[in-house]
C-alpha cells in the first residue's frame, strides 16, 4: 500500500516530462457541478425517478456550474461563500448581472431547486416538518442545467 500525503495550497507536479497546472477555483467548481450532473442524468432514467436525491444533486450542480462562472473574473471564492451561499435565485441573477446568457429570471425548476435546497429548512436534504414536497420537473432540470455547463 501506498502513502498518500495530503497537499494544501498550491502545488505543481513533474511526472516524467508531464507538468499539471494548479487548479483553479474555476476548475474545482466545474468539476463539482459536472459530476452530480451525470448522476442527475442515470437518476432521472430510473422508475420511479427519485425525486429527493435529484433535487439534491441538481441544487449542488447549479450552484457549482454558477460559482465556476462567476469566480472566472467577477466575484471571489471567498465572497461567493460569504454573500451568496447556497441561493440559487442570488447566484443566477449575478451570473445574468455578469454576462451569462441565460435567461433574465431564474426558470420554475431553479426557484423551486431553490426553495428546497436552501435555508434554513433545506427541505430536499432534511424532510423535516412537512408531509410532502412538491419537486420540479427533472427533464427541465436536466436540460437547464446541461445549458449552464456548456
């Protein structure tokens, strides 16, 4: 078995002529809304689809795909997480503010992503206090959010 040592910070590695780039807040936010993305997609093939753990991915995979895009030139890491959080409508109306073509308002499926996965309840990820939850529509969020990656 091998160690593995945990690096902090910033790091560039050699391997036999190969070299890798740090990587970016760009990057690690893209690749954090990328992957809950495809398991979105093999979820929303399922019967019954599961509705709860979808809009659970699906949250996170707007929240990262918006923050990549504002932390390329507008908004620090730091202050993303201290102003927005985990407000999908705040992150989309900014990202719009800041020259993402997408639509003005946020769509019904991402108020709705928003109201369930943002405080203080986060209804979709503690089904607490409530008998029923009322989810959007998963090939809408599947196709708005494969538009915010591209």
């Amino acid at each position: 078995m091998t160690a593995v040592t945990l690096i902090r910070g910033k790091a560039t590695l050699t391997m036999a002529g190969l070299r890798a780039k740090p990587a970016t807040p760009r990057d690690g936010f893209r690749v954090s809304a990328q992957s809950p993305f495809l398991g979105i997609e093999t979820l929303a093939q399922q019967s019954p689809v599961p509705l709860m753990a979808c809009a659970v991915l699906a949250g996170f995979a707007v929240e990262c795909a918006l923050k990549s895009y504002l932390v390329t030139s507008f908004v620090s890491a730091r202050a993303l997480k201290k102003r927005y959080g985990h407000n999908l409508s705040k992150l989309w109306r900014t990202a719009v503010r800041y020259g993402l073509p997408i639509a003005k308002r946020p769509p019904a499926w991402c108020i709705a992503l928003n109201r369930l996965t943002t405080g203080p309840a986060f209804f979709a990820r503690y089904h607490t206090g409530v008998h029923g939850l009322r989810f959007p529509s998963t090939s809408r969020m599947v196709r708005g959010i494969r538009k915010l990656l591209t």
